[in-house]
C-alpha cells in the first residue's frame, strides 16, 4: 500500500470541499436569487437564508466525502453549526458591507463573499469539526 503524500491528501481534500461548495453555493444562490428577484427581499436577508440553505446539503456531504470523519454526530453537528454560526455572521458582514455601505450590486458581492466564508470554513472544519475522534 502506497502512502499518500500529505500535500496529495490535503489537495484532494480540498478538491472534494470545493465541489461539496459547488453543489451547496447552487443552493444558497438560488435562494438568494430567488428571494430577491422573485419576492422582493433585501439581499442580506436573501443571502442569509441561503446560506442556511446550503449549509444543510453542506454538513452531509462533508462529513461523508470531504473529510470521512469518525466524529460522532452528537460531535460533529454542534461543531459544525458552531463554524457555520461564525460563516453566517462573516456573510451578514461581507454582504451588508459591500451591498449597503459600498452600494455593490450584490451578485458580485455575494462571489467576493462565498469566496471568503470558503477558506474560514475548510480551515475551520478541517482542524476541528471534522478532526478525529477523541481518543477514549
């Protein structure tokens, strides 16, 4: 058996985060979407909600292919909600301060943001949500 090299195995991982972010930015946005062009609601408020949104499709797919994690549930779940709580207020943060002080239009401000939020939540999931099991 041939050992992968660490800096194979953490590019891998990222890799796989990547397109588990993929798969749920395709949900926050359309909820972002959505909410704004369809019902009229402010973009912070929209892109809140769709955050949520794709942070459900995002704790399942990780947990499994992402990161493999032996992290019981009962662990995992409030570690991850914790991380997401943190990428939620940088979302409020980052959207309200682009789209309300800056007046960006938000589309682009939402991709400026995702791209932030991306790196605090690998790291963050990486080193601690998803991190081993603690030795019994």
């Amino acid at each position: 058996m041939t050992a992968i090299h660490p800096f194979h195995r953490i590019t891998r991982q990222f890799s796989t985060f990547f397109g588990v972010g993929v798969a749920a930015t395709a949900v926050h946005y359309s909820v972002l979407i959505g909410l704004v062009e369809i019902g009229g609601a402010h973009p912070v408020a929209a892109t809140l909600a769709g955050y949520v949104a794709g942070g459900f499709l995002s704790y399942m797919l990780n947990r499994r292919h992402t990161y493999d994690s032996s992290r019981p549930h009962r662990e995992a779940t409030w570690r991850f909600a914790l991380v997401a709580f943190v990428g939620f207020l940088l979302t409020w943060l980052f959207m309200n301060a682009f789209t309300v002080w800056l007046g960006a239009p938000y589309l682009p401000a939402q991709v400026v943001t995702t791209g932030i939020v991306m790196f605090w939540s690998f790291t963050a999931h990486k080193m601690w949500t998803f991190a081993g099991a603690r030795a019994s």
